[in-house]
C-alpha cells in the first residue's frame, strides 16, 4: 500500500480512554505537571497497520498521523501527427512537429525509472497520405486530392482502431528510446484528418485497461480541432461536445487528461475547445479557469518552445510527482473531507502545508478525493530532500489559503 495508516481511530481512542482519568494534570505543590504520553503500541503483524506521529501542537484533537508515500504516476502520451504538425512556426526556422518532439524529449530524458510513461500517436488506422502537403507560400495544409484518395472514416474514427506501441512502463533507458523512435517514424510522414474525440477515447481505454498501480493520466496534444469523422449517419461526429464528454467520463474512473493546444491564428487549435476538454478530465489549472477558458495548456507559435517546456515541467509534477493517497476512513465510517490537513515532517521539526484550491502553492484534492497532491514550493522541498515526508492529519478543520 502507498499509505502505512495508524491504528483504527476509534479503537485508539477507547484505549487511551482510561489513561485519560489516571495521567491527568496533577497538582504538584500548586504546579501543574503532566505525566509523558504513553508509548505506541507496536505494529500489528504484517505491517499493514502502523502507528506513527502523535498529534501535532496546532491539531492535538486529530484522530490520526498517517505517513504518506508518493504514488506511482502512469502518464500516456497522445500525439497528435495530422499533417497540420508540419506547419512551420513563426520563426520560420522549424516546424510544430519539430518543436514539440524537441520539448518531448527533453521531458522525457529527465524522468527517473520510478515513473511509468506509454505513448500512442493519432490519426491511427489509415496509412499517411501523399496527396495533402504544407504550402511553402501559405505555410498551411493544401490537398490536390483525386476521388477515394483521402481515406474513409471507418478505422481512424472507431476506438478499437486505437493502440499504444509503446505500453506503459518504467522510464528506463529503453522505454524513453522506445518511444523516441515510436515519434520519430511519423517525422515525414502526413496524415489526414483530427479525431479528437476517438484519441481521447482510445486512450482513456488503454489507460483504464492497463494493469498497472498508481495514478493514471492522458497527455493529449493537439494543434487542431475535431474534424474528419462526421458522415451522414453520424453528422455531430466532430462536435467538440463528444471530445469533451470523453475526458469527463474519464476523470470518473479516475484517469486524467491534461491538454497541450497548439494556438496560430485560425490554423491552430481553439482555447473554447480545449480547456472544457481539460476542465472535463479534472485538471483545470486554476479555479475559475472556464471562465477564460484558461483550463489548458496553450502553446503559442511566438514561444512555441518556452512554452512547450513550461507546460511538460508543469505536467509532469502533477503526474508524477508529490501525488498521495489518502487513508481509508474506519470501518463504517466515512471522511470528513472539511478535517484532512498534510504536513511536511523535516528534520527541523513538521511544517504544515495549506490546501491551495489555486494548485499554486499548497496541495488540493484529485478527482474522486481518493488523493492529494501537493504543488509548488512544498512539492520542490519534497524533491530535494528525500528525507522529508509527508504525514496526512486526520480530525481538524482544513486550514486553506
């Protein structure tokens, strides 16, 4: 388990009962003194059950201190390789494509083998196209396509269709060379079409079905929008609404969409689009963030590279860093989600952290309340000293910012 828990609160608090009345304050010559806090009982067999710190000065009423262990983090990288990647940017000296493999990879040469990572490109099903290019006059997509030359919707917009080459596992050295070589093979490539809705699906898919332990995200980049799946059985096909109720129904079983959008003027993605889409798959970056549609991470063709890095840095704290379960309730009881606090315990002593709504600086609930993370500073200190830990304080109100 990521979580060593106390003893059943209330079982502890019948213990201690009695020794309560007997080691109360005593009078002692008109000075009040008190007898030290009786010894924890040791761990029961297995382990599983532990006791660990005893209240702290600004909780003494807490029902429990459980140390924490970061959770394993399962991050699926979904590509976006429409021919509209090959779009140079506005410095005219390399193409989205190329950017974005850059800031990729450089994020990827940076992880620890403790952390998991998958990959998976898309439009899938249907072989590249030769008769679609990118304009050198309009720096855009142009077609001089024959009839039945671009490909059907039958396998590019259907789930199934959808696989990961590179399966979630440890970023080894292989893993990361692994999906290197996976995001090179489209380098000149091109492929028709934007199916947003069936990539988002697909990985949700692959991510709900693997194996693995730990929290589960999707990283969906994107320089476009929903296009190339309607028909006349199914003319909404490309409505946004579909992309949207996909990453929702993912944040439900637990799985995460972070967004990267490419924004270029009308030949990039649309911030309406995609930050519901993020807003949905429960990591808005900020609250209030729908209200600009500010929930994603926009990568603009002036910056393209700072922001690239900026975003990946920022994704990948929150899905692999400074994540932890919460304890289970007691038997038959349920969490006061109002009376959870988290400390850091250093060696100068604990230091409360404060839940932080904003996720600037502080920790915050992930979807289903089944886990915090802590962001900002507190999650940097975590990083540094590997002798710091974390402790999960169960019974007094949430002190927040």
């Amino acid at each position: 388990m990521s979580l060593r828990r106390t003893i059943p609160v209330l079982a502890l608090l019948a213990a201690l009962a009695p020794l309560a009345v007997a080691c109360g304050p005593v009078n002692d010559g008109g000075k009040l003194s008190e007898d030290p806090p009786p010894p924890p009982p040791p761990a029961k067999d297995g382990g599983a059950v532990v006791i660990d710190a005893a209240p702290p000065e600004w909780c003494k009423d807490a029902e429990g201190v459980f140390s924490a262990k970061p959770e394993t983090g399962n991050l699926l990288i979904a590509l976006d390789r429409s021919g509209s990647m090959h779009i140079k940017l506005s410095d005219g000296t390399t193409t989205r494509w190329t950017a974005t493999k850059t800031g990729l990879f450089d994020m990827l040469g940076g992880l620890t083998p403790q952390t998991r990572i998958g990959a998976m490109m898309f439009p899938q099903g249907d072989a590249p196209i030769t008769c679609c290019f990118i304009s050198p006059t309009l720096n855009d997509v142009k077609c001089n396509c024959a009839n039945g030359e671009l490909p059907g919707t039958t396998n590019r917009c259907s789930v199934p269709t959808y696989k990961v080459p590179v399966p979630m596992g440890d970023a080894t050295a292989q893993q990361i060379a692994d999906i290197k070589s996976y995001v090179a093979s489209s380098d000149k490539e091109f492929y028709w079409g934007t199916p947003l809705t069936t990539a988002i699906q697909g990985a949700i898919a692959a991510q709900k079905a693997s194996p693995v332990t730990g929290t589960k995200s999707v990283l969906l980049f994107t320089d476009g929008i929903p296009t190339s799946c309607d028909t006349t059985q199914d003319p909404t096909a490309n409505d946004i609404q579909r992309a949207i109720d996909a990453a929702a129904q993912g944040e439900k079983d637990g799985i995460r969409t972070f967004v990267m959008g490419v924004i270029d003027g009308t030949k990039g993605a649309r911030a309406t689009f995609l930050s519901p889409i993020a807003k949905a798959g429960g990591t808005a970056r900020a609250q209030g963030c729908e209200n600009t549609n500010d929930c994603f991470y926009p990568i603009n063709a002036q910056s393209f590279a700072t922001d690239v890095k900026a975003a990946l840095d920022d994704i990948s704290l929150q899905a692999f860093d400074c994540t932890f379960e919460l304890p289970p309730p007691v038997k038959g009881a349920m969490h006061d989600y109002s009376k959870v606090n988290v400390q850091l315990k250093t060696k100068n002593g604990t230091v409360p952290v404060l839940r932080d709504p904003s996720k600037k600086d502080g920790w915050e609930y992930l979807p289903q309340q089944t886990h915090l993370q802590i962001h900002g500073q507190a999650c940097t200190d975590l990083k540094r000293d590997a002798s710091t830990q974390v402790e999960i304080v169960i019974g007094c109100s949430t002190m927040g910012k």
